[in-house]
C-alpha cells in the first residue's frame, strides 16, 4: 500500500512517523523495500527519510543494508 497524501499530511515528514524501536523498524523498511522499493535509494527518496539516519539506526542493532537482496540483514 502506497502511503497517499492525506495519510500524511499532518506530519512534516514520513520521517516522523518512523518507529522508535530499531526491530519494528527494520520489519517496516524490510517490507516495504520487498514490496514497493527497487532499492534502498528510492525508498529514502519516496519517504523523504536521510539514508545515512536510516542506516545509523539500524546499524545500532547490526543490521546493514546487502544491495544484492535489497534488504537489511
């Protein structure tokens, strides 16, 4: 499912909406990177969300982004 724009549009960002617990989150980037994203790029692009922030936190808890399976494992 495609976030639309009234689903949004009280947030500043798709950003803030972002889960605070690094597992939820890796389970939410996970699936949409399966399911809607060619790769890490575009959905940072389509949630207007900083890649490196991303990564950081997710990093935290070892997990990296692998290109090949477009995924963080």
């Amino acid at each position: 499912m495609r976030w639309l724009p009234w689903m949004t549009s009280c947030r500043e960002s798709w950003a803030d909406m972002l889960p605070n617990d690094p597992v939820i989150l890796l389970s939410l980037v996970n699936a949409r990177l399966r399911d809607e994203y060619e790769d890490l790029n575009a959905l940072c692009a389509g949630l207007d969300i900083e890649q490196s922030r991303l990564e950081q936190r997710l990093a935290e808890i070892g997990y990296a982004y692998c290109k090949e399976q477009n995924q963080f494992k």
